[in-house]
C-alpha cells in the first residue's frame, strides 16, 4: 500500500485520534506528535492488519499504547490549582512554578472539533475534565477513555490493552469511581448558558481587558470565580480576591491588551496580545473561560506566547 492510500483511509481518524491523545497526554503538542506516530507505525504494519475490527478501533489499539508509552516517560500535567492552595494575597508577587512542571495545555476546537459533535463530545475535552483525568493512572485512563468515550466494546479494549475482558471491567469500575471523587472534589459541574450568552460573556471578558475596565470585570465574575494563570503556580479564589489583582497586577493601562476570540475544550477562549514598550502587540498568551448562566466561573490564563500561533494566531498583532 502506498503512503497515498493509506492516509486516504486513515485521515479521516485524523481528528479524533488527537482528541483521544489529548485527553490521555494533556498537551496538544505532544497530542499532534503522538497521532503522527500512530499513523506511522499504523502504515508500517498495515501488511498485518487482519481486519478483525475496523480500521478505527485498529488506530486507536495503536495511538492508546502510543500514549502509554509516552504516559510512562514523564510527569503528568497539571494546573495551578492541583499543586498549590488558592493564594489570599492579590497584592503580592505571583510565584513562578519550577521549570520540571508540566502544564496542561489548552486545546482549539478548530483541531479536533467535529461540526456534527454531541454537546457530550464537546464535554469530554473540557479543561476541568481533563486535569481530572489526569490524575488517573494511566492504565485507568486508557480503558475509561476507551470505554466511555471512544465506545469500543470491553472485549476489544482487552485486546487492545493486552489483557482479559474481565480486567478491562475491573478497571473501568476503579476509573469510573475515581474520576467521580476528583471531578466532586474540583466541582466540575457546569450550567452552560447558551450560545448567545456564551459570545457574549467572552466579548465582554476581552472589551474589559482592551479598555481596563475592572469595573466590567467585576459584573461578569461570579462571587466564586477562580483565576489560574500558568506558568505561576498562584492562583486565586474568589471574585473578592481575582478583582483587586486584575486592577493591580493584570489589566494595565487601556490599550495595552488586544483579544482576539476564539475556542478551546469546548469553551469561549482568547487568544492575548500584550503591547510593548515600541507600541508592538506581541503574542502572551490563551484565556480559557469557564462560563455558566450566572456569569464567568473560572478563568485559566496560560501564558505561553507559543500557543497564539498555535491556533491559528500570527505571533505579533498590527
């Protein structure tokens, strides 16, 4: 088979092997890096594909243990708030996390979203389900994700995994429960407003930080919003706590922040300039919001210019 034919029958996976990646890894990069090797060793030994299952469950047999691999050779991913207890100083200096931290990272819709998508697609790759997930062990991460996302039948999970049908659904139960006391334990459960509202909440939260407008800020905050602002390991608690910070730390002067919108995991999200001393808007970084029909719940700021261009951003902004 030629390297034509076989992406002919396999892009079309392309999408949602990232998605699944993703959510075992945490990291988009890595994620991209990791289907590319699917497909790779997937076209490599396509000569023994046996064609007992489909082409699908085959791929994802292969990007599962793939990620394993990679699982196994490094830390998991976190966010401020899985390392560190909320911060009650707004005035204070926030302290950076030390380089061997790995961060979660955001991921855009435009890379793994699927037009016809359920609302519980979209679900499974919000931010808050995915640091959880993350604090699974990777083998509990693998069957969860297999079973219940993916949906393949537990017998083809064991096969994948190279174990019995009957240590797959042991597994699961353990996965299931688990995932249910980190998710209670972070309060990940979201009331989402609709459409309208969610591209409203988001113009708002950006015409606050182009005109620093705190006072903005303060309507559209819920009175237990959260602000985490990766690569600091700070991160605060409570509108009370998140607003005197945006005023003296965060927001500037007017002018000095261009949004530009966009979406990640499913959520409202911007895409940060920060202008410079010479009056240049250079990339900082994606906001990552949370929002429900009472207002922003949570904002995630990762402060990594590298992720602008990453969906899909020019690196500087004229």
């Amino acid at each position: 088979m030629t390297t034509a034919d076989f992406a002919t029958l396999a892009e079309p996976y392309r999408r949602e092997l990232i998605a699944h990646c993703y959510r075992m890894i945490g990291s988009v990069a890595d994620a991209e890096d990791l289907v590319q090797e699917t497909y790779l060793r997937a076209w490599r030994g396509y000569d023994r594909f046996e064609g007992r299952s489909s082409l699908r469950t085959w791929l994802y047999q292969i990007a599962t243990n793939v990620c394993l691999t990679a699982a196994g050779k490094s830390d998991r991913r976190v966010l401020p708030s899985g390392i560190a207890e909320p911060s009650g100083d707004p005035h204070g200096e926030p302290r950076m996390a030390g380089a061997e931290t790995l961060w979660l990272q955001p991921i855009p819709d435009s890379l793994v979203a699927d037009p016809a998508a359920t609302v519980a697609a979209r679900d499974s790759l919000r931010l808050a389900l995915i640091a959880c997930l993350q604090g699974l062990p990777s083998s509990q991460r693998a069957v969860l994700l297999l079973r219940d996302v993916v949906g393949l039948r537990a017998a083809e999970v064991a096969e994948a995994l190279d174990t019995s049908v009957a240590a797959v659904k042991s597994t699961l139960q353990r996965a299931r429960a688990r995932l249910a006391e980190l998710r209670d334990a972070a309060g990940d459960t979201v009331d989402e407003p609709a459409e309208p509202e969610r591209k409203h909440l988001l113009e708002r939260y950006m015409r606050a930080f182009e005109t620093s407008d705190v006072r903005l800020l303060e309507r559209i905050l819920r009175e237990d919003a959260s602000l985490q602002m990766p690569p600091a390991a700070t991160w605060f608690s409570g509108k009370s706590i998140c607003v005197p910070f945006f005023a003296a730390s965060a927001l500037g002067e007017p002018g000095d922040w261009r949004m530009l919108p966009t979406s990640a995991n499913g959520q409202p999200a911007a895409a940060a300039y920060l202008r410079g001393e010479d009056g240049v808007y250079r990339a900082y970084g994606v906001a990552v919001l949370t929002v429900t029909t009472t207002g922003l719940a949570e904002i995630i700021a990762f402060g990594d210019p590298s992720l602008v261009t990453r969906f899909g951003f020019p690196s500087v902004s004229s």
